[in-house]
C-alpha cells in the first residue's frame, strides 16, 4: 500500500500557530479527514480540526497528556460517514522521530478510535517540527504502523514531502537545477501532474511539464486532430489530422519521443463519461486545466477542493470587433487552493451558465429548444484561438506553478491568486486571495473526500 496525507494551506496555518505557541512545550490537535482509497492507494485528507486547548492539557518539552472526552464527537461522525481520525502534536526540540512516550501514546489512542469504528480503514498520527516540516504514520487495524510515502500541503505555497531521492547527476537535469535547484528539480521528478484539455492552452504547458522533468503526466481530451487544429497544438502533424488521430495519443506519441523519461498516461474521454480518469486525476499533485466549457472546469474546482489537489485554470477569451478584427484579448491564470475562493465565486461563471453548459453536454436537443427560447446565456459559442497568446499565458502558468514549489519572485505567491493580462491594453495585473469571495459552501466540503454522491454530483455514479 501507498499512503498519503494531504492538508490544505488554511488547516495548515491554524495547526502550525497552534501546535507552537512561542512556550517550547509541546501541543495537540485532532482532525477528522476525509479519505480515498482505491487499489493500493490510501489517503487522508484534512476535513476538520479540532484544536485542543492548551490549558487542558499537561504540557512538556517533549510530551503532552490531554482527555479525549473532547473529540468524541469526531470519532462519532468518523463512525457514522467512514472518515479518519489523525492526531497531530509537536515536537519544539525538532526531534525528527516518534519518541517511546509517542508510541505508547498513539498505540493507546488508536485502540480506542478502532474500538468506536467499525471500519478497518487506517487512522493516522503526524508530528510537526518548528520549521513546519510534518512526518506520520498510518495505524491499520490490528495497530500496525507505516508511514506516510508522501506528505502534502496545498496553501499559497505548494509543500510535498516525499522518501529522499538520489542524487541528480545528468545532463539533462543540469539547466533545471541551476535555475530552481536540484531540490526543485527532484520535486518535479516526483511529480505526477493533470492536464485536461490538449489544445490551445493544453498542449503548450504539457511540452513545458515535460521539459521541466515531471515524473507522470496525465492527459485528457475527448477530440481527434482536425486540420483547424494545427495552428495550435504543439507537435500535430498533418498525417494526425488525415488519420484523425486522438490529440492524447498524438501528444502521447510525442512526449514519448522526446525521451526524457516522462511517464504519459492518456484518455481519450470526456472526464464526465470516465470514472478511471477521475480516479486518475486524484491521484495527482497538482492539475492544470484547459477546458473551455463551464461544467468541465466546475467539475475539476470540485475535485480539486474534495480531495485537496492544487488547481492551475487557464483561460483565454478573444473577443471579435464583427468588422473581421479583434476587440479585446484577455488572458487568466488562476490558482485555486481548497477550502477558499472558487472560480465560482471569483466570477468566472455563474449558476446559470453551469447550468446551460450543463444541459449543451448532457442534452443537445433540448439545449436548442431553450436556445430558440431565448433561456440560454451564451453557452455554445465558440471563440477563436491564437496560438502565441496561448502560449504566453500557458507560459505564465508554468511560471506560477514553479513558483509555488519554489519561491523566486520578490513579492510572495499569496499575491498571485489570478494574473490577468490584457493584450490590447499591454498591461499584466495580479489579484490576491484575500481579494477574492470566499466560497463558504466549498469550504465546507474541502476534504470531504470519497462519498455518496461522488463529489455530490449525482449524474456521475462512481
């Protein structure tokens, strides 16, 4: 089995000013979390906190003893919905390991949390050093212990903790590691990246991710190569357009010849029509989409919130004069990190739309009734594409997604929520979260992870 922890950037936060109060004595929180598990993958996922005061607690500089009466009600709703329990203290002295104190306490702890649940399901016990650094391990039912492979943090700040690598040494590597360092690059190595969409804005940022060195990238689009296609899709060919090729296999094709090692995963699907692809997506670190339709991009903003996955959505809207020019070329990237502002909420689109957007997908014929009708808000349009736009903006994309595993601008990440460039006014604009409507309803489900409905979109059924 494969075990991962991921915690959202606010939940993070509240633990790190908690559980290091300025005092060098050790502190205590309670999470209930969300998981997925399928095949040999197992994680927990930060849903709810509950921090435990540090006046009810018997605090030292390397132990802690508390009541558990306070989390009952964790454990009971962890009960009633199959989510997890993890514990997570301090360790003011940076200690790097569970002490003996640690395991008799965990070993005590999680005996009970098993004697409430019915499910085998493993909980979890995490520890996190003054420098913000967090190790754990799983506890199985019969009080077994493995660690975490992989520890995750998606805030302003994108955090992955992985089993140390060996050392960086070829050619290739060498201009990667000089520009964000070789702890950057054995990051990206590590990394198993999403593009949805394999386009305009889709296909340049996947020859940027694999250039850069990701480990697996997955790739999804529905579509063939069509000869209106080869003005914007890297390495398209016109004996793809002729064969009508898959763009995912087309790309496939390519990423595999340029021999840098990139594992390439395709489907070529709709995400709604395919449960392997979902699957496949949460599973990874980190995922861009391309996607021009409303739902598709309401659906990866709730995948991404639900199972704690940074999101990179790119857009491009070009805006026709009816003289045969152009009026106005905009070009977004925004960051969506769980649990606060959503594409939604920042206005990207409304309820209507998704609804429309929706309803073109699921039901063409009575999409046109409604058209005709005069009830559709301007779902079906097809809009042009440039092909030097979208690689600028994907360009920027990139950029930003570095710049969260590795900070280099002199102004911090928080202040690059959504970057917005405006062609035709020449100008380039940043928004900050803290700007932005907080979606409190999303907040809500941030970690939620596996449930019935999945993700609480019931035409989906997995």
């Amino acid at each position: 089995m494969h075990y991962e922890l991921r915690i959202s950037g606010k939940h993070f936060q509240k633990l790190q000013q908690h559980l290091f109060p300025g005092d060098g004595k050790e502190a205590v929180a309670i999470v209930l979390c969300g998981r997925y598990e399928k095949d040999d993958l197992s994680v927990l996922l930060t849903h709810k906190i509950e921090l435990i005061p540090h006046n009810e607690c018997k605090r030292y500089k390397d132990s802690i003893f508390w009541e558990t009466e306070r989390i009952i009600h964790l454990i009971e709703n962890a009960e009633v919905n199959n989510m997890a329990i993890m514990k997570i203290h301090s360790h003011p002295g940076s200690y790097p390991n569970f002490s003996e104190i640690d395991d008799t306490s965990d070993f005590e702890f999680f005996q009970s949390v098993f004697g409430w649940c019915d499910s085998d399901s493993v909980h979890g016990s995490s520890v996190m050093l003054p420098d913000g650094k967090i190790f754990g391990r799983v506890f199985t039912a019969d009080l077994k212990t493995f660690s975490f492979d992989k520890i995750s943090i998606t805030g302003d700040t994108i955090n992955i903790w992985n089993k140390p690598t060996k050392n960086i040494s070829d050619e290739f590597s060498l201009r990667t590691i000089q520009a964000f360092g070789e702890g950057t690059y054995a990051k990206l190595k590590k990394m198993k990246v999403g593009v949805i969409g394999c386009s305009g804005t889709g296909s340049p940022t996947i020859e940027q991710l694999v250039r850069l060195g990701i480990g697996h990238i997955v790739i999804i689009d529905p579509d063939k190569v069509e000869k209106k296609n080869l003005n914007r899709i890297l390495n398209s060919r016109m004996i793809d357009a002729t064969v009508c090729r898959s763009k995912v296999e087309t790309l496939s094709i390519a990423i595999d010849g340029i021999g840098l090692g990139t594992k390439v995963i395709p489907y070529f699907t709709n995400i709604f029509d395919s449960s392997d692809a979902l699957h496949e997506l949460i599973s990874c670190d980190v995922i861009f989409g391309c996607v021009d339709s409303v739902d598709g991009r309401h659906l990866l903003s709730q995948l991404t919130n639900f199972y704690l996955i940074p999101f990179f959505d790119i857009g491009v809207r070009l805006d026709a004069d009816g003289k045969g020019g152009i009026e106005n070329i905009y070009a977004s990237v925004n960051y969506i990190q769980p649990g606060c502002s959503t594409l939604m909420s920042r206005g990207l689109y409304t309820a209507d739309r998704l609804f429309d957007d929706g309803l073109l997908r699921q039901d063409p014929t009575e999409f046109s009734k409604r058209e005709k009708a005069g009830y559709v808000h301007n779902a079906n349009v097809d809009r042009p594409a440039v092909i030097s736009i979208n690689m600028q903006i994907s360009s920027l994309a990139v950029i930003e997604f570095l710049n969260r595993i590795h900070s280099f601008k002199d102004d911090a990440p928080k202040n690059y929520a959504k970057v917005t460039m405006d062609y035709c006014d020449t100008c380039i604009s940043n928004d900050t979260e803290e700007s932005f409507t907080q979606d409190v309803n999303s907040a809500n489900w941030a970690g939620r992870g596996d449930c019935q409905p999945f993700l609480r979109m019931p035409e989906l059924m997995l």
